[in-house]
C-alpha cells in the first residue's frame, strides 16, 4: 500500500486543493479583532458617566494608586493613569475588574500607603467601577463573537476517529501536546499546526488507513511468519536462543491471523537429536485435529515440513507434538524435537478476505463487470466525506478525492483497495476534517446564523469532544436542529449518551485542574506511603462526584456542598473511613466527617500543596480562581519567597511565617485574601489526610475574610463560600462558556453568563439548565464579522 506521502502530486494536490477551498469559501482562521467597546452603565447618559469618571474616579486613582500604577511604574503591569475614558473600562475589561477588586476588598492602596482612603471614599468608588464594569446596557453591547477556527486537539482527534470509523485505536496520543488558552486546549487562538504536527497528522492519516481499509493485494501469496518468540508450549518452556526445545513430550503451538480464505501451505522449520534406531516424529494438529505425522531424518540440523491446509476461518491454531521422546541415562543418549519458525504461505489461488466490521461499514461498493471503480468509490467516499468533514460535500469535493483513487488504481498500480486506502488518507489531512470551519457572515454583515450543520458540530464538540452521530446528522439534514425544543431534546439526550463523559474528562478535569496532578509528587521521605495508584484514586473520585452531578442531573452547589463521595478502600483508608472494603469506587455518605463537596477531596487538597507540606497561599488562589474567577496578580517583582521568611524564623508556624511575608506591602495586597481561605483548610495535610497538630503545633484552621466573616475549619468556611454561590455560580458559567465556544471571554458576554445563570436559577440549578441556556444563546447559535457592529 501507498502512503500519501509516497503517492506524491496528485494526493498532494488533493491536500492543497482542500486548503485553497477554506479561502474561497469565506472561511477564516484570523483571530477575532477587538471587539466594539460602546457601553451604558445603569440609565446614565454617557456624558454622565465621563463626569462621575472625572470628578470621583480619576482623583482617587491620583490619590491613591498612581504612585505605584503610573506609566513608569506599572506595578503588577497595572496603568491607571492612562484612564481617560469610560468606555475604557470595557475595551480594557480585565484590567479594570482586576483594580476593582483589590479596591472593593481593601486590598488597594496597601496598608502602608499615605494617605489612606476612608470606607465612604472607596465604597463610593467600588460602586461607580462595579456599574461601569457589570451594570451596563446588554442592548447596546450585543454581539455573539467570533471564535477563532479550531483545530481538532488530540482528545478530539481521537473521538472523532473512534465515531468516523469504529476503531479504537488512539493515534493522537503521539502527537505534541495541546497548548492551553484562558484553561482550555480547545481553544481556537492557541490551536496552532506547526510543521511536527502536519507530519504527526500524515503519519496518523496512514496508522488510520491500515486499521480501516485491508489493502493488500491477494492475488499474490504472502507468507505470513511465527518466530519461537511467538510460539508457546504445552509445557511452559521458553526459547533456546533461535530454538523451541521439547526435551520430553508435549506440545509446540503457533496461532496465525489469517488474511483470506482460500488454499495455504504450512512450514514448519524443526530439529531433533536423534537417539537408537527410531527417529525422532512429530504430529501436526491443526486446531486441535490431528494432520498427520512427519520424521524427522537430519540430526541437529533444521528440515522444514510442508503441509497444505485450506482455511476457512481467520484465526488458525497450528500444533506439533513430540510423539517418540526417548532417553538412555547410562549412555547419556536423548531423543529431543525442536521448532525453529512456522509459516503459513498463501492464499494460493482464488481468495476470500476476511473483512473486519470498519472495512465492511466503509467499503460498501466494489469495482466489477457493471461497476466502474469511479462509480464504486463514489458510493464509498461520498458518505465518509459528508460525516467526515460534518456537512454535505459537493460534487467536485467529491469528484477529487475519487479521482483520487482512480489514478492510483490506474497509474499506480494500486488495486482498489489500494486506492481507497490512499484517499482516505487524503481526507484525514484535509483542513476540512482537522478544522472546526464555520463560514463568515458576508462583508458588512455584523453577523450571521450558523447553519444547522455547523451547530451539530458545535453541540457534538461541546458535549462529547467528538463529531455529530447520525441522529445529529439526519436533523441537520432535515434543518430541525436549531429548534429551541429540538435544542434541549438533545442536550438531555446527549448528556445521557455514555460519551458526554468527555465533559468530565476535558471540561472538568480542566475547570478543576485535575490534569495537573499527574504532574504533583509529594515529598516521599515525608508521605511514604503515597504512590501512583493513590494518586490515580484521588483524581477518579472528583471526577465521578462531577460525572454523578451531571448523569443525575443534580444542583451544580452541590460540587461545594455534596455530603457524599466515591471512595474505594485504599481512598477510604487515606481517609479514615471506615466500611469500604472493594477495590471498585462505591457512593459514600460523608455525614458525620469533615468533608463536603470538591474542596476536601484529597485531589484539590494535594495538586495545591507544596511536595512536603501544605500551601494555604495555592489552596486559597485556588478557590479564587476556580470557585470566584478572581484570578490575583501575578506577585510584584523582588518580592521575597515565604521560604526567607520561614529561614528567619523556623520554629514558626506556617501561619506565623505567612502573617510575616506579609508585613510586606507587596505581598499583603493579595494575601489578605488568599491567605484566610487557605488557612480553612489547615486540618488537612499535603495528600488531603485529615490532622489535628502539624508537627509539634496544634491546627488552626479559622480566619477571618476582608468582608469581616469569621470561620474555624473546613466546614464553617464553605459555608460561607456557599454564601457567595451567585459569584461560584457564575464563574462555572463563564467557564463552560469558555469551554464550548472555543474562546476567552469578552465584555458582551457577561450578558448571556447573567441569562444562563438566572435559567438556571428557575431549575434548581441543574446541569442540564445551565448547557440548554448556553447552548440556546446567540454566542452559540450565531457568529460575529470581522468588523461587527453593536446592536441598536
């Protein structure tokens, strides 16, 4: 068989062709541009806002912030001195939420700047920067957004070859890793092809190929060989160098694959050490009937024995039976038989192949006497390249890939086979299947509605990390997919569908950084006792309390406040839990413990530790991040580590050293904050045990948040977290939004988190209304021009 590669210009062509279509089609793979930044914050008029933003804002960040935030400073990369307008406050969004926080908290100005300003001076500017940057007129900042083109990332790659084919092999798992944009590998901006991966891709194109379409050529006999390696003994005896030696009786077998049916010959390449008069003989069985038996005449010397078999199933098993061993002790005489190899040549003649079921689903027309082999492939290629690519192909996309296979039929010398095998491999690297494309509205359109094809994929890709399975496919065809009732019947029916797992293992294992405790290794001198599979359990019981919350269709609160767990025993025993006695995850009740919810699962507890002890600075961050969407600055610059501090001062404790670090001005901005949450969950250690002392000093797992809330333990302060479910709320929102368009956030899209949020509000919070009001909005349904306009 051909490879694309070896079949040179044509199939290349083919690839370039593809290409050249993305363009004429009014396809695009350019980063969206700035987006539109008008804005109505309340009911004011613009001319109110700029005078509130001269008169109150712009003297208190004068006051207050420029001496560390000016054009020559730029602490933490911050500028407010360039804040002139303000519709700045929604073309530079993250920045400005980023000032409101630290001032809303009292994180900003530090504690040591003089002067500092009064609770009514920063209320009153918390309140005029949360309107500007949260209350504005979603009417007048309408837009959809325009996703950058995706390219499939190698879990996507994976599935889609999995549901286009039937096969489960995984040829992605060799290519480079996805890079990660705003927390997704999905995401279109940072999905790049670089030159390794285009090769990994052809590379992949053909390992698909081979497993997809059988294309040898069975006119021609192939001998198919079974080295000592590859045979076994009734006995368990291993190889003697390139021998398979049977000392006394017994048995040597071999199991051949077999390519056809039709007429064989059997080799068997054998020796023996002869003994007496008598030489050594050997039966042949095949699948356990006896053949016949050979002699073995030469001493020590190979002979191969012929046997003609005609099969007719696609796996033979192939025996020889040491039938005379012999032994003299007194003249150190012996009888031995050995197998070098054993071979099966063939199909000699007329041949039928044994077709697996992917070939037989894909290769549903053959070449004949009334069959031209153009008319047969484009019976076979149509098909695949409607599902392939996700959309109705036209007659010249067709037309090529088939020609495909006519020139290697042809010119090539290929057989039909041959020819297939060579345009599929041609369709695997077409930008048409490697990328998610979506047409753009015509120029001067603000936008336009995606078709129904393309909101399959979006959906499918959403839910299942995968491409749109024949139900998706058929209502697309019939243009009812885009129905809102039709919308939601599928999601609930996707959601069920064992592949909406995908959710959990691409979406939440993200959100909820899963993935990077594969990379997490505490200390072993200090934890002896963790290891892989304790780590692998660790992940696994997050993931089901995620699976379980979807598959039920339960509160999405319940990720913080779920009083039961999936636990095996080695988790259980971590843990202290009692009554679990299986190796397999069973539902746990954790009434009565410590633990609630995701934030005392020994996963989050142990990817936010430090490899010998716990980190109350990355526990807290953590939280912000993944509970509040609050992500800190990075810390200033010159900032001393925590591990200075605690070399200051070692008989501190952890808390001490921590309130030390942050006499600093530069580190108490951000640690008045993280710190508190961090310390809520003292009680457990580095791998998430539960403890009462750390070392010689006894826990102190209380605090107190900036808003003056107190807590002591894990339980108190995930209740007041609870307290902030809104804000926990809308940042899983934002992150699914994140997640299933493919893109970061942008101002306009605050509009449709608050909709999908009060939706599901309306439904107990459930999963399933939080993706059918995503899924329903017009940033999934639609998609913005390059040069858009706001709406009214």
């Amino acid at each position: 068989m051909r490879t694309l590669c070896q079949a040179g210009g044509r199939a290349l062509a083919i690839v370039a062709v593809s290409i050249a279509a993305v363009t004429a089609t009014g396809f695009s793979v350019e980063a969206a541009e700035p987006a539109d930044t008008k804005s109505a914050a309340g009911q004011q008029t613009v001319a109110d806002r700029q005078q509130q933003l001269v008169q109150k804002i712009q003297p208190f960040l004068k006051t207050y912030c420029i001496d560390c935030h000016g054009l020559e400073s730029q602490d933490a990369g911050i500028v407010v001195s360039e804040l002139k307008s303000v519709d700045q406050f929604l073309s530079e969004r993250k920045t400005w939420e980023r000032v409101y926080r630290m001032i809303s908290v009292g994180a900003m100005p530090p504690s040591d700047h003089d002067p500092l300003p009064s609770a009514e001076e920063r209320q009153k500017v918390s309140e005029l920067l949360h309107d500007e940057l949260f209350n504005f007129d979603c009417d007048l900042v309408y837009k959809p957004g325009r996703p950058t083109v995706q390219r499939l990332n190698r879990s996507e790659y994976n599935n889609t070859i999995r549901d286009l084919f039937g096969v489960s092999i995984t040829p992605a798992n060799d290519f480079p890793a996805d890079d990660v944009g705003e927390g997704f590998d999905n995401n279109g901006d940072v999905l790049s092809l670089p030159p390794l991966l285009m090769e990994k891709y052809l590379n992949a194109a053909e390992q698909v190929a081979d497993a997809v379409i059988d294309s040898t050529d069975y006119s021609k006999p192939q001998t198919i060989p079974l080295g000592v390696d590859q045979l076994t003994t009734s006995n368990g005896r291993k190889p003697s160098g390139t021998l398979l030696w049977l000392p006394s009786s017994g048995e040597i077998f071999g199991t051949f694959e077999v390519p056809a049916a039709g007429e064989y010959e059997l080799r068997i390449t054998a020796q023996a050490t002869q003994m007496g008069d008598e030489k050594a003989k050997f039966g042949l069985s095949v699948d356990g009937k006896r053949q016949r038996e050979f002699e073995v005449i030469e001493h020590a010397k190979d002979e191969v024995f012929k046997q003609p078999l005609k099969l007719d199933s696609q796996q033979v098993k192939i025996g020889a039976a040491f039938l005379n061993d012999a032994y003299e002790p007194k003249n150190k005489q012996d009888r031995n038989f050995a197998v070098a190899k054993m071979e099966l040549h063939g199909p000699i003649g007329a041949a039928v192949p044994f077709r697996s079921d992917a070939f037989r689903r894909l290769v549903v027309a053959q070449p004949g006497a009334d069959v031209s082999v153009k008319q047969a492939a484009e019976k076979v290629l149509r098909p695949l390249l409607d599902r392939a690519f996700r959309r109705p192909c036209t007659d010249a996309e067709v037309s090529g890939y088939v020609g495909l296979v006519q020139h290697a039929v042809a010119d090539l010398g290929e057989t039909y086979e041959g020819g297939l095998s060579l345009s599929l491999q041609a369709i695997l690297v077409a930008p048409e299947f490697l990328f998610r494309l979506e047409e753009d509205p015509p120029a001067g359109t603000p936008e336009r509605t995606l078709n129904d094809f393309e909101v399959a994929s979006r959906l499918s890709y959403f839910l299942w990390s995968s491409m749109p399975d024949d139900e998706l496919f058929e209502l697309a065809r019939q243009k009812k997919l885009t129905t809102a009732d039709t919308l939601r019947q599928q999601v609930r029916r996707m959601l069920k569908d064992d592949k909406a797992d995908a959710l959990v293992q691409n979406f939440a294992a993200q959100w909820l950084n899963l993935r990077n405790i594969d990379d997490v290794t505490p200390n072993p001198d200090v934890f002896k006792n963790f290891d892989s599979k304790l780590k692998h359990d660790m992940r696994r019981e997050t993931e089901l309390l995620f699976g379980s919350i979807l598959q039920e269709d339960r509160s999405v609160e319940e990720l913080l406040s779920a009083d039961y767990t999936f636990l095996n025993k080695r988790l259980a025993d971590h843990y202290g839990i009692e009554g679990v006695k299986s190796d397999s995850f069973e539902r746990i009740s954790l009434k009565g413990t410590n633990r609630t919810g995701v934030l005392t699962h020994a996963s989050i507890l142990t990817l936010t530790s430090n490899p010998g002890r716990t980190s109350p600075v990355k526990r807290g961050k953590w939280i912000m991040e993944n509970m509040w969407g609050e992500a800190p600055p990075p810390p200033p610059p010159n900032v001393p580590e925590l591990e200075a501090t605690a070399e200051a001062a070692p008989n501190a404790t952890l808390r001490e050293q921590l309130a030390k670090h942050r006499e600093d001005p530069g580190c108490a901005s951000c640690h008045v904050v993280m710190d508190p949450l961090g310390f809520g969950l003292e009680n457990f250690d580095a791998i998430g045990r539960w403890r009462d002392k750390d070392g010689d000093h006894t826990v102190d797992a209380s605090g107190q948040l900036p808003s003056g809330e107190s807590f002591n333990g894990p339980i108190e302060l995930i209740a007041i977290i609870q307290k902030r479910r809104e804000k926990f709320f809308r940042t899983l929102a934002e992150k699914l939004l994140v997640y299933a368009l493919g893109r970061g956030t942008e101002f306009y899209d605050k509009c449709v988190i608050e909709d999908c949020v009060a939706d599901m509000a309306a439904n107990g919070n459930r999963f399933s209304a939080l993706i059918e009001s995503l899924v329903l909005s017009d940033s999934f349904l639609k998609r913005s021009g390059l040069d858009t306009a706001t709406k009214g």
